[in-house]
C-alpha cells in the first residue's frame, strides 16, 4: 500500500518548493508572496524506486471565520485526513514563530506521526539560531533541509524509510536514485522538460481515464461545479472572484468510466493580468487545456457570454480539445429564451466552422443538469475518439467532388485523388490532390463541414491535411 504524505505549516515556509522536489516536477505555483497556495494537491513521488503520494497544502492560518485564510485552514484539516505521516515544515532563517508553536501543539493532538522540518538551510550561519530553536517545539529531532537547492532531502527521506518499513521493503536506492536525492534547481528543470515532452508522448492506448478541465472566467462556478460532481467540498468556493489558483486534479469514476477532473483558475483577458502570480495560475489553465480530452467552458448565465469566454473557446477549438459549453447560474436567469438564443447566435457567428457545439444550461450550486453534462461529456468524448474507414471516406470523398468539384488551376482540373484517416483525439484526415495550394479555405470548409455530416462528428474539431503525390515525370 502506498505511503501519504502530507506537507504542512504556515504560509511561505516553502511548502510547495518542498512538493515539487519531491513530485520531481513544477506543479504547484511558488512565490515569495504568503498564502500562494489555497487548495490542497496531491502529486506520485517516489523514495529509493518506491512510489508513495505527496500532498501539498495551504498555509495554516489562526482564524476561525468566514475568511479565505479560515477557509484554507479548513482545506488543510480535510488534506491531512487523507495523510498516513505529516512533515511540519518551518522557516529556518526566520525561526520559531508564535504561529509555528500554535500549530505544534495542534499538531501533537492529531494522533499522525509526523516529521519537524526545517527549511531554507543552504546557509548554516543564518539558520543555525532557527534550528536551535525548532528543538524547543517538542516534535522531536528537526531535519535541516533545503528544499529549493535539495539538501539534507536524502537524511529525510532515510528516516521515512525507517520509520515506515513496511512501504520500502526490498531495494537500497540505485546511483540514480541517489542523484535525484541532491538534484540541483537546474537538474530540476531539465528533468521536468523531459516529463513534460514524455507526458505528451503518452500513446493514445495508455490513456485510462477521461481528463476533463474546467475552464472559464473567474467566479463562473468552475470550482463549484467540480464539488457538486464529486459530491463533496474538495475545493475553495465563494463570492470572491479568483480564489482557485493552482489546476487542482481530482480522480473520480462516473458510470464505471475513469474520470480526471481538473478544476482550473479564472482566465481575465491578458490586458488586466498584470499580478505575477495570476500569469502563472494562467499558464497553469492553458497547460491543464493543453493536456485536457474534453474541456468544460463555464459562462455565468447572469453576465452573459462576453467575448473573454470566445478567445477562451477558440483556444480549446485551435487546440483540437472538446469542448462543452456550460450555462451556469441558469436557475437565477430571468429571460431564459433570450438569454439562450443571443449566446446561439454569438456562436453561429464566431464559430462557423464548428457546427452545432454541445450547450447545455445548468446550476452548478443545485446539481441542475449535471448529469446530462456528464452524458454530454462521454459523448462527444467518443465522437472525439471516432476513426472511420478509408473506403467509406473515398466513397463520400467522390460524391462531394462530383457534387461540387473543387477550383480549377490555371484552367486544368483539381483531381481529388485520395482520402484516409491518420489519427482520432481530434479526428485528423490527410487528403491528396493535384494542386493543394489552389484548395482554397472555403473548399476546405466545405469538405470539412461534409465529413462532419456524413460521420455524425457535428461538434467536435476536425482536421483536414491537404498534400499532393511526388510526380515521378517532375524532373
């Protein structure tokens, strides 16, 4: 069974630094400013070739209010329920704070085993005060570590190990486990550009579950809708507008299929994304669209569909994702028709070359629709997936050439010679001719919008590849 780990402490000890080390990877958005991170995540991690879970956690904050801070607080508590051990960490060049000694004591009564961590300890002269002190919380011998340069992170993890050796039964680490223990920042870096080029290379075969991101402006309801789905409060919601930061991904199972839900932070138009912290949350969204199969697209009923909610569309559509437009606040709607059919319109008018994209009007705060979307969802999702045979495509492509032939060049004839299918997710076909430079993009809409309708792909993107055959009498 596989070792939890929960990461915990008060605001900008370095908790997410620490996350991504051990997750290998850049996940969780990191700053100087406090309280960056909001929502728990979890990550796989791995100790000597033995795969456990890490989970990073927001800053632990005193206040039992309504509060954002009382909220993240909250977030916490549920995070450390799923936890098998806990590593306190605390800011060595600060020291002991009065926050730490609060959260100590509450610790000890959570009945977990736990680890005191002290970080920022690259410089011993500044943190030596800090580490002194951490001895005086009474959490037993703290483990000096930098996160950030990744030191003292192999003595840690030796003492997991022994603590938990039923998690690490066989193996001693090999020499290249033993490296990743004291990867530098820029080791870092260079090994998560290969995990990012490997996780896009990821064969189609291999894929397990359906990732779905949940996208929009901020305060559409995209948190909301993902806790109303899950049936639970697995992250921050409330009437401020931007609280989700970090792509926050949720395993879920709905109708027996396996279901990824990723819960992303509001996109603003880039003109007022000014915040350092904000543009990484967005890079954060677009990469969550990038590695998405479906993409729910939430538009606040109330505000109507503004044209930050068409660049975000066309973004999912260019990057050949599905996409689900979802009504939200439907219930508070005043003009129902009016409201439905100027968004219909909009789109007709923006999204031409995409016929009939799937709409449902729900309220994501009462469960209205929701299962219809999710029907929706697995729908299209297979549409997406749709592969066709290459003799049924030539069949159709003859029909639409004989039913309207394409531009003649330089006053010959454009033979439509041949059509197959080279890849679903999105359905991409290849066509050969003649002369492809004098298909024009309206003859390309033309074939494109017939494949549609012919297949039953209405809804979903479509690609058509135009190239021509090597003449063997060229030279």
């Amino acid at each position: 069974m596989s070792l939890t780990i929960a990461i915990i402490g008060r605001p900008n000890v370095g908790k997410s630094t620490l996350f991504n080390r051990m997750a290998r990877k850049k996940l969780a958005i990191i700053d100087d400013t406090p309280g960056v991170t909001r929502d728990w995540r979890t990550a796989p991690a791995e100790i000597a070739g033995h795969s456990l879970t890490v989970i990073d956690t927001a800053g632990l904050e005193e206040r039992f209010d309504n509060s954002i801070e009382s909220r993240m607080r909250k977030s916490t508590e549920t995070a450390l329920s799923h936890a098998d051990v806990i590593l306190f960490v605390i800011d060595g060049r600060i020291g002991v704070t009065p926050l730490d000694d609060h959260f100590a004591g509450w610790l000890r009564k959570q009945n977990k085993p736990y680890f005191l961590v002290v970080n920022k300890c690259e410089n011993d002269n500044a943190t030596m005060a800090g580490v002194a002190e951490a001895h005086g919380l009474g959490l037993g011998e703290p483990y000096e570590i930098s996160a950030e340069h990744s030191i003292g992170l192999g003595e840690l993890y030796t003492a997991i190990m022994e603590r938990f050796p039923e998690h690490f039964q066989d193996d001693e680490p090999t020499d290249q486990e033993d490296h990743l223990y004291h990867m530098t920042e820029g080791d870092l870096d260079s090994l998560e550009g290969a995990d990012r080029d490997l996780l896009e290379e990821i064969s189609e075969e291999e894929e397990i579950s359906i990732k779905i991101a949940i996208v929009g402006r901020p305060n559409a309801g995209k948190s909301t809708l993902l806790n109303t789905l899950i049936n639970d409060d697995r992250v921050m919601t409330g009437p401020e507008a931007g609280l989700t930061r970090d792509a926050i991904a949720v395993e879920w199972a709905y109708n027996d299929r396996a279901i990824r839900l990723v819960d992303t932070a509001g996109l603003r138009r880039k003109t007022k994304v000014q915040n350092k912290i904000e543009k990484m949350a967005v890079d954060d969204t677009m990469r969550a669209i990038r590695l998405a199969h479906v993409v729910i697209l939430m538009i606040d009923s109330v505000n109507g569909f503004d044209k930050q909610d068409l660049q975000i569309a066309a973004h999912v559509i260019e990057e050949g994702r599905c996409l689900i437009l979802a009504c939200n606040k439907w219930d508070v709607v005043n003009e129902k028709k009016d409201v439905r059919q100027a968004i219909l319109d909009r789109l007709e008018k923006s999204f031409s070359q995409i016929h009939n994209l799937p709409m449902i009007t729900l309220s994501a705060l009462n469960g209205k629709n929701v299962d219809i979307l999710m029907n929706m969802i697995l729908d299209t999702y297979d549409l997406w997936n749709k592969r066709i045979k290459t003799a049924k495509l030539n069949q159709w492509l003859g029909w639409m050439e004989s039913k309207h032939p394409p531009p003649m060049d330089e006053g010959r004839p454009n033979r439509l010679r041949y059509i197959t299918q080279v890849k679903a997710r999105p359905p991409t076909f290849v066509m050969w001719c003649g002369r492809p430079k004098s298909i024009s993009d309206s003859y390309q809409r033309y074939l494109i919008n017939g494949l549609r309708e012919a297949f039953d792909m209405e809804g979903v993107p479509v690609r058509l590849l135009i190239r021509t055959s090597k003449n063997p009498y060229k030279n």
